[in-house]
C-alpha cells in the first residue's frame, strides 16, 4: 500500500471508529481497516472521507455503513456473473476475544468477513458515459484510453455501448490509465479476457438495476482477484458503491455539462472554494458540508437497494 493511501501515522483506527481493542490489524488505507481472523481477512468500512488523495480530518456519520450495505447489496445481486469474496457479516461471527463490546458494535452493518485473494496488478474500470478524466481525453484525442469513439459527443453523453478501460495502481500519486495490450502483459491474454467479458457483464447488471431506481451509472471501478482456496476469479472490495462509482440522477440529467452526482464531489466542490494546497491533513468538514454529505450517500443506499438505512443501522438487514 502507498504512503499516499496511508492514513495519518500512528493506529489510524481512531480516525473513524472505534476498534482499538480489536487483535490482528494488518493495515489501514483510506477508507477500510484489514484484520487478519485466522486464515480470513475482515475488512472494516470506517466513515473517513478521501478527497485529492489525501484522507480529511472530519469524518462523515454512517458512511461506512453504506459502503459496506450497498456492497452487500450488489455482491448478492451478482453471484450468477462472478463469486465473490463475502463470508460474513456478523460481529458474533468473530473469535471470542478478538474484540470489545465497543467493537462489536461499531462493526454492526460495516464488517466484511472476507475470502483470502491475490489482487489483479490492475483497476478495472468500465465507463457507460463521457465523464471526468473520459472527458478530458476525448476532448484532447477523440478517444478515451485509446479507444477511438464517435465525433460530437458532449460531455456526459451516454457511449454507443459501454468500454473497458483499465489503470494501473499507482504506488504514488495517481492511476494511469492503459490499454488493453498492456493488461495482457500484466496478467496475460485469457485472463485479461476474462476480467474484460467480467467487468462489463457487472457493469450492465448493475446500470440496468440502477436506472429502474432513476440512477444512472456513469462509470465504475471494480477490484478483482483469484482467491486463494480455489484459484477462480472473485470480486473483491468493495462493489457498486458511491465510493468507487459515479451515479448520476437521472430526473436532472442533461448532457452538454457536468453532473451532480451521489458521491463525495460535494466536498470536493466545497474544497475547490478554499485556500488548501491539497496536502495533509486538509481542512475540517464544516456541519452543512457533513450534513450534506451523508445525505447523498443514504439516498443512494435507499435509491439503489430499495432498503430503508434506519432499519439498516437498527437491525443489520436490506429491506424496507
């Protein structure tokens, strides 16, 4: 893991929540916490927020709740394309001792008890629509990561059909976007097919489910692996979520401009307007922005799921 997905030196499980008590921290990254339970891994969604690549002071209420829901959510919805890595989601699951009563508690509705994998050396990003980073290359070479597109399209225009466009993982600063030649060379040719016919398969499933709830799935990255008991391809991470996808409204679509959008450009918006120089540890979350925050990322768990979050919080379940 990067310096630059690290947390704040020192046990960065304070940032966030709760589980200092808890044995077999392995590491922190931006978001998750990872725990070794024997031959499992658990991940722990915390509520800190990553902006500019660097992880804010002011964490926002529940958001790891709905990572962590809306995952569980969609894992559920597309085990008939790929198996993933999901065991469990129960905090009485765990080894007695591993945690406290505090513990238990905070990982209600944030825990991922998780098959072991090796992780593919690669981001695999499927795009739906002409957005972000997609924009800015179309506009310069009327192609988005080498794949020559259609003149005239306007920013935020859906794509004739979705396309693949893998990245690598940065071990400092950002992602680079590459072809699928160059996958090939990483992960070789049935593979890198294989992960290919993979990503866009889970990236229609998941736009066609999305659009029934009025969202629209402009782009989205997933995390693949080979897990380590069987060897088969699995979906590892995180899934379909605010975090690692951009949802768009769709009653306020327009195509021609920039879209608001379920996620954390709220903030990212609010922090263009201050004096920052995007380094640690950024500027504290003022209320409203919190306030605002969270409400996007539980409308989209509601939205998506179907499921009301209070029940969610209260009892640990998807459903209204």
């Amino acid at each position: 893991m990067s310096s630059a997905e690290m947390v704040n030196p020192g046990d960065p499980r304070a940032a966030g929540h709760t589980l200092a008590a808890s044995g077999g921290f392995v590491r922190s990254g931006k978001v998750r916490d990872l725990f070794e339970v024997g031959d499992r891994l658990l991940l722990v969604a915390s509520d800190r927020l990553s902006a500019f690549d660097v992880v804010l002071p002011t964490p926002i209420p529940d958001k790891g709740r709905v990572l962590t829901g809306v995952s569980r959510f969609w894992f559920d919805q597309t085990t008939d394309i790929i198996p993933n890595h999901l065991l469990g989601t129960d905090p009485a699951a765990l080894p007695a001792g591993f945690t406290d009563a505090a513990g238990s508690r905070e990982l209600k509705g944030r825990m991922m008890l998780c098959r072991r994998a090796k992780v593919l050396p690669v981001e695999v990003i499927v795009r739906g629509y002409v957005a972000g980073s997609g924009w800015k290359d179309y506009r310069r070479t009327g192609a988005i990561c080498g794949i020559e597109l259609p003149a005239g399209l306007r920013e935020s225009d859906r794509l004739p059909s979705p396309i693949f466009t893998p990245s690598t993982k940065a071990e400092v600063g950002h992602d680079e976007n590459i072809g699928f030649d160059a996958m090939v060379e990483l992960v070789g040719g049935p593979l890198a097919e294989r992960v290919r016919d993979v990503a866009l398969r889970l990236y229609q499933r998941g736009a066609a489910v999305a659009e029934k709830a009025g969202i629209l799935l402009a782009d989205t990255k997933f995390e693949l692996g080979t897990a380590l008991d069987t060897g088969q391809l699995i979906v590892i991470d995180e899934i379909l979520t605010p975090d690692s996808s951009r949802f768009w409204d769709a009653s306020d679509y327009e195509p021609g401009r920039a879209q608001a959008s379920f996620d954390k450009q709220f903030v990212r918006d609010w922090l263009e307007t201050q004096p920052w120089d995007k380094t640690y540890p950024g500027p504290e979350l003022p209320a409203e922005i919190v306030a605002g925050t969270r409400e996007r990322y539980v409308a989209a768990f509601e939205r998506i799921t179907g499921a009301g979050f209070e029940r969610y919080l209260q009892e640990d379940v998807i459903a209204r």
